[in-house]
C-alpha cells in the first residue's frame, strides 16, 4: 500500500487532484478542467490514484464521479511521523538554546 | 522536494535504509549488510535518498559514513497531515456511535 501511495503522490499533478477531491465528489470533466493538459493525461493520472486506493469510482448515470480515499494518506502520515523526534528533538535543542540566552540577558 | 521525497520513498528497500539510518549514522557496508540484494544494488537506491535530500553523506577517511535527514520526511509528514480531517471525521463519527449507544444502554 505505502508502495502504491508514495509513487502516486510523487507527482505535482497527482496531489493537485488529489487536493481538489479533498474538496469534495468531482465528475471526472469537472476535476480535469482546472489542468492545462489533456483530458486524456488527467485519465491516466486518476488511475494511477485509483491504483493506489487514493481515489475512489462511482457511476452515476452516464457520468464518473470521483472521491478522494484518504486511507493510505493516513498510512502515509503514520510512516512519515514515525520519523518525528529527529525535528522535534532539534526544535527541542533550539527551545533549550533560546531559553538560555533569555536567561543570560536576564543576568545582565 | 515533495516529488523526490515520494518517489524516493515508494521503493520498501530505500524505505528500509532509511528506517536503519534513523538507529544512527553507518557506513556504507554497514548499512548494505543485512539487505539480500548487491552493494552496486544498495549504493544506487543510497544515491536516490541522497537526491532526495533524505541521506547525507560524509567522508571519514577513506569511509563514507551515511546519516539520516530527516527534513524531507517532516514536509512528507506535513503534506499528509493536511488530510488528517478525514479520518478524524470519521473517528469522531465513530465516537459519536458509541457514546450513542452507552446511553442507550444506561436508559435500559
């Protein structure tokens, strides 16, 4: 799944459909209408998000209706944020370094 | 930064070197080790964290020692927070579910 979800997301065009879904349901002509590539490259770039189960297909009628499925974004957040003490430890390294130079004006 | 640091990150072998980096700083044959696959095999996906900014490298000697940075990783984890409504929402639902069903419970 992290496989699938990382390639998809490692283009620009890929995560700007995918933040227009974070908007809502679009048909497939509303979402590409923004893009100023084909109707065609934006097809292939929904599938590669369908691969990946960041979008979801519904018919209704004649019409293909997309939604965003944020389940491997979360996976994807959960990984990322495994990795957080490596800044959080810095930024704790810099607050302990501000507090110290407070202190140091304080005795002057 | 975001594209390389998704594709960088959509490969399990490159994900793996990372995870090893995050224990502490290893050379290069230290780190090709316990993977099953060529150090020509591991220096390429090494070469591929690098470009994404997720590896450093140093020499020592005639060593080159790796180290993690972990700054791609925090805007990975930023970018797919930005989503983190969606399955909050969902969990509040769920939330919303139970404490409905305690006080059903508690009118029996």
């Amino acid at each position: 799944m992290l496989d699938a979800a990382f390639s998809a997301l490692s283009d620009p065009t890929r995560r700007a459909i995918v933040e227009r879904l974070a908007r809502g349901p679009r048909r497939v002509t509303e979402l590409a209408e923004p893009f100023e590539i084909s109707l065609a490259a934006v097809s292939k770039h929904i599938q590669v998000l369908e691969r990946a189960g960041l979008v979801k297909r519904k018919r209704e009628g004649r019409e293909h209706v997309l939604s965003l499925d944020a389940r491997p974004m979360r996976e994807v957040a959960r990984y990322a944020s495994k990795f957080e003490k490596f800044w959080t430890e810095r930024l704790d390294r810099f607050e302990a370094f501000v507090v110290a130079v407070e202190k140091e004006k304080e005795k002057k």
